[in-house]
C-alpha cells in the first residue's frame, strides 16, 4: 500500500481528476451567518415533482427526497445529464437560506458526484441552508483517465475548459427557484486548484453566474503550467534528485530565508526577499564525488531552473517556485519530506512526477488536435514550440484582466495563494493580481483582492497557518459591503490550534508588533512591505 509506485499512481489520479476542490469549507460560517441567515425558506412542491424539469440541454434528470441522517440535514437531490455528457447534481436543502452555492473540480476533472470527499463539501453547505450544485464538466475520469475523454467527442474539450460549469451553474439556479418559487438572492463559488482557474473563468466570461467567487490556488494559465512542468522534468531527468538531497536543500532554504521578514519562525514572508541560490547557498559535492549531504553541479544547476522557471529564446517565460515550496511537510500519498517529492521530484527514476503527468496528458491530448496520445514532451523545443500551446490557452486559460463587467455587476472575488505551493506557481497568482489592477484601476481592491499565505502549501498543508475561511469573508463583502482587511489563519496540530496569524490583502504582510506570543495572530498587524 505504501509503495512508491502506488503512491505516485494515486497523486496522478487525485492531480488530473479528483484532488479536492474546497480546501476551505465553511470553517466559521455557521457562527458567522447566524445573525441573518436563518434557513427557513420551504420548498413551494414536492421534490419528484422536478422530475418534470425541462430546459434546452437536459437530455436526462432524476429528483429525489435524502432522508436526514446524523450528520446530514434532509434534502432534494436532482441529479441529470446536459447534452452531450455532463452530469450534474444540484442539492436542494428541505429548509433554505435563499443563497446558491457551487464547488468545481480538480486537475482535468471527470471526479464522481459522490465521491466522500466532494459529498462532504456538499453536506457542510447544506447544514447551513445553501443550495450546491456541481459538474463532473463532460466526462467520467474513471472510464476516460486524465485528458483522454477528448478521443470519444472533441465536444468534452470545450465542456471541460469552461461551458460544463457555466451551464450547470445556470441550470442548477432555475432547478432552486422551480423548487423553492423564489429566485436564488447570491451565489456563490468557492474551490481551489482547476476550480479556482474555473473561478476566473466565471468571472471574466460569464460575469452574471455568481455574486462572490473565492478561487484559491487557481490553476489561471494552464498552457503556462504546462509549459514550466516540461522544463523542470526535463532539468530533473537530466540530474535526478533524491529525498535525502531534498531535505538537505529545505534545510538550506530556511536556514538563509526565515529570519528575512525580521522573525526567525519557521515561515518564509516573501520568499522573493529571500535570494536564494542552490549553487552558492547548498553544499557542492567534491569532484567525483556524490552524496545525500551535497549537491552535484548539474543537481544545483536543476534546482536553480525549477526555482527560476522556463526561458524561452534567452527571456524568462513563466514563473518558477518559491523557495519554501520545497520544505518539509506532511506529503499528498502519506508521510513527510520535502514538498517537491512526487509532485515536482518523482520519488522513483523512471516515473513521472505528478505536474508533469498533468502537463503531459494536457500536451497529448489538448494541445494537439488530433490528440497525439504518444507524444513526446522531451522533444519540446523551448525556444520554437511555444506557440504550440496558444489555441488550448484561448479555451482554457483564465488570463483576462479585464474584470470590469464581473465588477459592474456588483461581484466580489477573492483569490488566495500559499507561498509554499510545489503544484501550482505562487507568482501565477501574483502575476495575474498586477495586472488585474493595471487593467482596472488602483481601486481594484473595491471588488478584488488577493491573500498571500505564507507557509501554506496547494490549498491547504505545509509549514503555516492554513486553515482560514475566505467562504465567510466574500459573503459578508458581498451582503454586507465589508471587505476583508484581514482573515485569520490557524495551524492545526491533532486537532488542536497551535498557531494564529493574519491573512493581509495583497501587497500587504503581517508583521510582528514586539510583543507577545509569535503564535498569536493578536500581536501582528497588516503593514505595507
């Protein structure tokens, strides 16, 4: 079971299908909402009587009644299929609280409706009145795995990149007001990863969908992604890296970079502050030599390109990862070590990491038209191939700035981001915030704003305070006109609190007043850097 090579099967399962999408479920809402949210709307019929719902793409839909249990509240389940094969599931709380609310999906998608970790995020919105509705966007990942479902109908493609969620948003708000005879009041969409890039797209091209969109870690440039995912499994194949070598980089990463921020606290504020070089910064192994306490220069020269990400014809393409990402922390398959093991560094030679099993299906079989399901990423020039990727990124990545239609219809959204992510590139968030602010003006944070968490690995884990509530804080922006100045972050040890920090709005960053306990958010404030 513990097996390398089932764990690294298992990741590039949970990576391109079903990696949770809401790492951030509901943590203070029922507390929070319960001045003004009571759930006392009653259904206007019978919940079977939806079996007679029609819209323009139901081809399929089954209604319901789900019985309360101990830990679920009852509700009307109204499962179906829009043309040609997306299946939906829209759940339908016996007393509701007049708002929507929809989570998205991970990596290439196809995740099962109820699959435990998705039904649990379905059931903690019900216990607080939300209607939820999700997609599986086209196809089943376990009859078509990764990108393939492209080979059964070209169609899936578009589905996946952004029609599956726009439609199943709009059919699922007429299925709640059919059954409820009252119009959804706000809606919400709230996931992480490829549903956080799902997010955006809702926001830049069907800006009506939702009122409050929180994308955390969004996977906002596929093709990019992609693109840098090529090139670290090209500098790592060329000079393979162990776990024991890994752990001696983390070392050396957070002996030079914690105390940067002016704390030393196991966190790294800003890993750009840092300056970290693995050739100067790590020790090099003698000439000949090789061991778990040095790195060899090609190993040093690998880890500098993954950290500084692809060049293309001698200019810098995309962004890399952020010293930090590589520390060690508890790891996606079990067990700690360096959070590069599996996902950037493949534990086993021969095997593929998990990001470049992700670029690599993408590159087969939706870059390529036809589908090339033998193609070779190695043979990807850098300096002559990008374009290659253009016509995919037009569908599917989530890079327009101009927010201005999502703004004017009154939406609020809230991206977030861990410092130490190793799945996802921290300045893919960063890069597209800039923008979003040159392209809609200085007053952007009026209706967007970004949340840098430091320590904070893909969605939740790593070495900080992860576990933090940006659900509650778009809801009150939304409903109340509060925007969030701060949000509270908390590291869990055996379920038991052991740190607090402030969450600051972008470009903003907690520092320290002095005073007091390092773990306690109380004695840090949001100052500008």
């Amino acid at each position: 079971m513990r097996a390398v090579g089932f764990v690294l099967t298992i990741l590039f399962i949970a990576f391109s299908a079903a990696l949770p999408v809401s790492a951030q479920v509901f943590s203070d809402l029922n507390a929070a909402l319960v001045d003004y949210s009571k759930a006392e709307l009653l259904p206007g019929k019978e919940c079977e009587a939806l079996n007679r719902f029609q819209s323009r793409e139901t081809v399929q839909i089954k209604a319901e009644t789900v019985p309360a249990t101990q830990t679920a509240p009852a509700f009307c389940r109204v499962a179906g299929l829009l043309d040609p094969e997306i299946a939906f599931e829209v759940s339908l709380p016996a007393r509701w609280n007049g708002r929507f609310y929809m989570i998205g999906n991970g990596g290439h998608a196809g995740e099962a409706l109820d699959d435990p970790m998705r039904v649990s995020q379905i059931t903690e919105a019900l216990k607080v009145g939300f209607a939820v509705a999700q997609t599986n966007t086209g196809h089943d990942a376990r009859k078509e795995p990764g990108a393939s479902f492209v080979l059964s109908n070209p169609q899936k493609a578009i589905d996946y990149a952004y029609r599956a969620v726009h439609l199943t948003a709009v059919t699922a708000k007429n299925i709640t007001k059919d059954y409820y005879g009252k119009p959804v009041s706000y809606a919400y969409w709230n996931s992480c990863s490829n549903g956080g890039r799902q997010g955006l797209i809702e926001a830049q091209r069907y800006p009506e969908d939702f009122d409050g969109i929180v994308a955390n870690a969004p996977w906002l440039d596929q093709t990019g992604f992609t693109i840098g995912a090529m090139w670290n499994q090209k500098a790592l194949s060329e000079a393979p890296l162990t776990a024991e070598k890994m752990v001696l980089v983390a070392d050396r990463v957070m002996a030079k970079c914690d105390a940067v921020d002016g704390l030393e606290d196991g966190l790294i504020d800003d890993p750009r502050n840092c300056g970290f070089d693995p050739v100067r910064d790590v020790p090099a192994c003698g000439k000949d030599a090789d061991g778990p306490d040095c790195l060899t220069a090609a190993q040093a020269e690998a880890v500098a390109k993954v950290y500084g990400g692809p060049a293309s014809n001698g200019k810098p393409f995309f962004p890399g990862f952020e010293p930090g990402s590589e520390a060690v922390m508890n790891l996606f398959g079990g067990g700690t070590g360096s959070g590069w093991m599996n996902v950037i560094v493949s534990s086993q030679p021969g095997m593929n990491s998990a990001d470049f099993g992700l670029a690599e299906n993408t590159m087969r079989y939706l870059v390529h038209k036809p589908p090339k399901p033998d193609y070779d990423c190695m043979t990807f020039d850098f300096d002559r191939d990008i374009s290659m990727l253009d016509d995919w990124g037009k569908l599917a990545d989530a890079k327009d700035p101009d927010l201005s239609e999502f703004r004017k219809q009154g939406g609020k959204l809230l991206m977030t981001y861990g410092w130490a992510d190793a799945i996802l590139q921290p300045m893919m968030g960063v890069n597209y915030y800039e923008q979003a602010v040159a392209e809609n003006g200085p007053d952007t944070g009026e209706f967007f704003r970004l949340f840098m968490v430091p320590g904070m690995a893909h969605c939740s884990g790593g070495t900080g305070p992860d576990s933090h509530d940006p659900m509650t804080a778009v809801v009150n922006w939304v409903e109340k006109g509060q925007a969030p100045e701060s949000m509270q972050a908390k590291k869990l040890e055996n379920n038991r609190v052991v740190r607090t920090r402030p969450l600051c709005p972008y470009p903003k960053v907690a520092r320290y007043s002095g005073r007091g306990s390092i773990d306690d958010a109380s004695n840090f404030r949001c100052v500008k850097p």
